[in-house]
C-alpha cells in the first residue's frame, strides 16, 4: 500500500540547476497538489492538477512548472533553482471534488545553495 | 487576506492534560470543510479530523475532537488527555466546496507535551 511516493526525498542544487520532483499516486485519486513547507509559513501551494492533462497555479508558483501527462503522476519542475526554493515540498492526493482529507507524501526535502 | 489563523504558535500542555488548539477561518461559502493535521518531528503529514459545515454534530476520532462554532467561524482542536507523542506541529486547514478549491493551511501550532 504504497499511497502517495515522492522521489527524490533529499537533493541539493547549486543555483541555475535544475531538477524535477516526481509524485506518483496509486489511489487512482482525480486530484494532485504540490505544497511547500518553510517554517512558520504552513503549508503554501505551488501548483495544483484536477485530472489527467490539467494543471492551476496555486498560492506561490512562480520559479516552477508541473506536468500531468498521466493520472497517477504530478512532476513539479524547477529550471533555474534559487536559493529561496530550499524549502521541504510535498505532494498531496485527493479522491475527487467532493472527497475528504489529503493524502500526502512523506515530502522531498530540497536544498539550493 | 488569511483564509486561517492559527493564533497560538507554540503551546505546552502536561501530560494528560487537556489542551485546545485554536484555528479561525474565513470563508462566504455556505459549504466548506475544515481539516485538523499532525506533523510530527518525523516529517510526515497525519490527518487527524475533518467537519464538514453542515455538520450538526462536532466531529470527534477518538482523543480528537473539533470545537465547531459556525457562527464565529471558528474550528478548535481539542486533545484530551496529553501524550508525550502528541508533542508536534498541528496544521488547520479548510477546503470551500465550490470549484476546485484546494485546501488552504493555516501557519500551525507546535504542541509541546511535557511529562
């Protein structure tokens, strides 16, 4: 029962680099969403997909791309990592409109020097 | 402006105290829901307990239970009987129904639990 995998769970870039994080979602869940973490901040949503090919920006999503080309993935992307994108990102799932609770993964923490 | 509030920014209860976790939230919408998260060292987002708005009833799992007063827009966690594994960030958060709206975290709340 793997439920919500992220990978990479650490990296650290050097300023420019780029990477992209990858969520997979086994729940066959119609919703996928890329928060960060920074402390004292919460939870900040970056970009947020609600089905296959779909894709919203969030709260704070410049600096990032995302892709939904299949159902179980969401990719959050970063082509010129800086150093205010360190940061803990997670990936969360939801059954559909009316489902309840995130179903989050276990987070990528990120470093960017 | 701030969807949730979570005034209280560090607390500390001892050990099989009760304690309450505040969160007050802003919406219009009529149909919300409204979400309590635990996050312990580890990392690892746990839900915990959801209440809906047209829910007559708190909402309550186990030691867990959600003070829901619509009226001043407020949604309290309250854990009753304290454990040193209660001593964690705990995150409000709220979904309003219409559209897709995603859910919304507040800032959160680290519990210390002290023996």
């Amino acid at each position: 029962n793997a439920g919500v995998t992220q990978t990479p769970k650490f990296r650290v870039l050097k300023t420019g680099q780029s990477m992209t994080l990858l969520c997979a979602q086994d729940m066959n869940h119609e919703y996928m969403y890329w928060y960060r973490q920074d402390p004292g901040m919460g939870l900040r949503l970056i970009h947020y997909s609600v089905g296959e090919g779909t894709t919203a920006k969030g709260e704070v999503p410049d600096g990032y791309n995302v892709s939904r080309l299949k159902k179980q993935n969401f990719l959050l992307g970063l082509e010129s990592a800086a150093p205010s994108q360190t940061s803990v990102y997670f990936c969360a799932s939801r059954l559909g409109v009316f489902a309840g609770e995130l179903f989050f993964g276990e987070g990528s923490r990120l470093t960017v020097l | 402006a701030q969807k949730i509030t979570q005034t209280q920014p560090g607390m500390f209860v001892q050990e099989k105290e009760a304690v309450t976790l505040d969160c007050t939230y802003d919406t219009s919408d009529q149909s919300y829901g409204l979400f309590w998260y635990k996050q312990p060292s580890s990392g690892e987002m746990i839900f915990l307990i959801y209440q809906g708005s047209y829910d007559e009833q708190n909402a309550t799992e186990g030691r867990y239970s959600l003070n829901f007063q619509k009226a001043r827009k407020s949604a309290n966690l309250v854990i009753s009987a304290s454990q040193l594994g209660d001593s964690a960030m705990y995150f409000c958060a709220m979904r309003e129904d219409s559209g897709n709206t995603p859910l919304v975290f507040g800032k959160g709340t680290r519990l210390s639990v002290i023996a």
